[in-house]
C-alpha cells in the first residue's frame, strides 16, 4: 500500500512513470534473435491488413491466450478491490478516530507545523501500509508467480516494497507539509494553488527519477552491444533525438516481461530499454520497440501529459472542495478534523481524490492509450519494422489481452490492444512495404 498511498498524494505521479518500471544475474544481451517468420497473410502480395492481423494473433496457443486474458481481467477486479480497500481504509482511521489521534501525537511531539504534519504522514504511510500489506502480498507477488510473470524471491520483492516506502516517506515528508501550508493560507482558494504545488511537484520528480529514484530499483548501464547500439542512435539523429547513449537496466531481477520507456523532463530525459528486451527480442523487434519510445520523446508526451494531469488535478481539488467540508461537517464530532487545513483529514482527502480518479479512470486510460498510439505510429515511421513491431506486440501479450471488445478497451486499456497494434502495424505495411 506505500507505494499506492505515494500515488494518490503525488496525484498521478506513478502514472507518468509508469512508461519508466533474489537477485541474479542478468541475461546476456542476444542481438541475433531471429525475427520469426511472419505468417503467409502477412507475406501476400496484396496484402489485406484484416487478414494478416487475424494471422498474426492465430499464431498464439489458445492456452496461452487463455492465460494472459485470465491475468489481464483479473487486474480489472485487483483495480476494483484496491479501490474499496484503500477507502475502507481511510474510512476507518476517520471513523474510530485513529487519524485524530495519530495529528495530537505528533503535535504533541513538536509544535513546528512542517514537522509536525510531516510526523503525521509518516505514521499515516506506516500504518495504511501495513493494514494494505496482506493485498499487496497477493497482488504483486503471489499472483505474479502464479502466472510465471515474476522472477523475485520473497526477500528481494520486500526488499522493493521497502524501498519504495523509504521514497514515499521523503518524498511526501517533505511534500505534504508545504501542500497543508497552502491548505492553512490560500483559504478559500487552496484548490488552485493546491493544484499548482502538485503539478510543480510531479514535474519535479518526473525531472529527478530518471537519475536518483529509479537506480534505487535496477542498475543501469550504457548499452555496448554495437550491434543494438548503432541502429537505436541512428535512429535517434536521424529523428533529430540529440543523444549519445541508450541505457539497458536489469529488469529480469524482478520480471521476465519485455519493456522499454522513455523518462525524465528539462534535461534528464533517458530512452531505457531492458535486458528481457535484449535477450528475447530480434534486432527488428528491439528497432520497432525504440522507435517507440523515441516517440514519446520526440512528441513531448511527457511535458504534455503533465498539462493533462494539471487540469484533472485542478478539478479533482475543486471538487474536493466542495464535497470535504459538507462531509466533514456532518461528521465532525466522530471524525475530530477541524477543517481541511488539518492533516487529520488526509484519509477524507485522499478518499474523495481518489474516489474521483477511479471514475474518472476511462478518460485517463484514453489519454494515455492516445498518446502510445501516437507513439506507436511515429515508430512504424521511424523504424520501418511493421514484422518486428507485430511480432513483439505478441511477446506483450503474455500479460496484456490481446482481442479486447471496444468497450473494454475504451474503459479499461492504457495502451491500445495487440489487436489494434499489430492492425496499424500492416496498415503501415500494406502501404509501404512490396513483398
């Protein structure tokens, strides 16, 4: 739960990052994977970008089909229960007065009010952790062996979550008493500049965890293989991407996922690829995944969804707003929180803000999905791989579903399906490609 309270107070932090996440030893990178030979639909002369999809994804056992669409719905139900559970949550430390009591230790502690709120979200974070801990127990590691996703011992998966709540209680130590600042001054107007502080907030991390938060989980290291090299920079010149290195990190001591990403902001941006990627993938599959990712660089989707984010914040607060001092009114003799400005009402905060981003989660999910299909084209033109571009969109479907119906994936997709993929993929072909 550390990590999932972290979110909810930096307020789509870990959405933007998303695209950025015992120990052993790494795969050897393996650049002459050989790209498998594409289906004969996708070899016609006159190719038909229906048929040559429907091709593509019948080349999946239905087992494993099966399986990943198992996984992938199951995390329709996992969103669910995390979402009642962390409210259940916050509903009881306002409830029994818990929330009360944790503000008048730590007043009693200091009078210094930054200190003083910054005690009480470190026990809040202690303590919504531990009471979440059995869920994220099940969640991330259970599950993930249940499925053959995750390659961590118990030790080394602690040793994460660990981690994760050591961020998460500088972060929001150092972050939540100068939002309660505002929440005591701007008065009637702390939503606005509340929002300001947040989105100035996540810029901020967005800027820093490319080079101190994300070392803290895996290693990362100058990619040597020239073979891998030189292509992805070739690629990057000739898309006017003004780097001289490409970064490996060594995902495959916690999953055996394959994954690239793009992070960082004023500076500190970083194209990152894993070592999974390296060792399962041919070199025209690796191509199509950088060609990707030097897509979100290119089209500036992380400053651009920082802008989005501001706006959801900015009427998600307002909301918030509205909706806190009527609830805290009605309540107050229970709850003990004397306004908005009191860090007790953190768990009522949290609660309605995260209540909001849960109905609100089909729009976040079409503005992501939005820009990975952006992403997605802007690959296909960069690295002209539409077969390796297919072929990994199936890798990928070991944990993401791959023939959703339109609904589900309005509703509940981040990215687009591999159906959607792999269609744009020989779309491309079919128009630029001659057999």
């Amino acid at each position: 739960m550390g990590r999932r309270v972290f979110a909810l107070i930096a307020l789509l932090l870990l959405v933007a990052l998303a695209r950025t996440a015992s120990s052993q030893e790494a795969p050897a990178p393996s650049a002459h994977v050989a790209l498998v030979q594409p289906p004969p639909a996708a070899l016609a002369v006159s190719l038909d970008p229906q048929a040559a999809m429907r091709a593509y994804l019948d080349t999946v056992a239905p087992d494993v089909r099966a399986r990943s669409d198992a996984y992938f719905e199951g995390g329709y139900w996992i969103q669910l229960w995390e979402f009642l559970y962390g409210s259940a949550i916050g509903l009881a430390l306002l409830h029994f007065g818990v929330s009360a009591r944790m503000r008048d230790v730590a007043s009693r502690v200091t009078k210094v009010r930054f200190v003083h709120v910054a005690l009480y979200w470190l026990v809040y974070l202690v303590v919504t952790s531990f009471v979440s801990f059995p869920l994220a127990l099940y969640t991330d590691y259970f599950r993930e062996h249940a499925y053959g996703l995750s390659t961590m011992t118990f030790g080394a998966w602690m040793g994460d979550q660990a981690k994760g709540l050591v961020i998460a209680a500088i972060l929001g130590g150092l972050f939540v008493p100068v939002l309660y600042a505002i929440l005591a001054r701007a008065r009637r107007m702390w939503w606005l500049w509340g929002a300001g502080a947040v989105l100035a907030f996540m810029a901020f991390v967005s800027m820093v965890a490319p080079v101190y938060l994300a070392p803290v989980f895996n290693k990362y290291t100058p990619l040597t293989d020239e073979g891998v090299r030189a292509p992805i920079l070739s690629m990057a010149r000739a898309n006017g991407i003004g780097v001289t290195d490409v970064y490996e990190f060594d995902a495959s001591r916690q999953s055996n996922r394959v994954s690239a990403n793009v992070s960082g902001l004023s500076g500190t941006e970083r194209i990152s690829l894993n070592d999974n990627l390296l060792a399962r993938c041919s070199i025209e599959e690796i191509e199509a995944v950088m060609g990707h990712e030097m897509g979100h660089y290119v089209l500036n989707h992380v400053p651009k969804f920082l802008y989005f984010a501001g706006g959801i914040i900015l009427v998600g607060f307002a909301l918030v707003r509205w909706s806190f001092e009527r609830l805290r009114a009605r309540f107050a003799s229970r709850w003990k929180v004397t306004g908005v400005e009191d860090p007790a009402g953190l768990p009522l905060f949290a609660l309605l803000f995260g209540a909001y981003l849960f109905l609100l989660t089909p729009v976040l999910n079409t503005l992501i999905r939005t820009q990975e299909s952006e992403a997605d084209i802007f690959g296909l033109n960069a690295a002209r791989q539409p077969d390796g571009m297919a072929q990994v969109t199936l890798k990928l479907a070991e944990y993401r579903k791959l023939d959703p119906g339109p609904i589900e994936e309005w509703m509940l997709f981040d990215h687009p399906s591999g159906r959607a993929r792999i269609l744009m993929a020989m779309k491309w072909k079919a128009e630029h490609v001659t057999p």
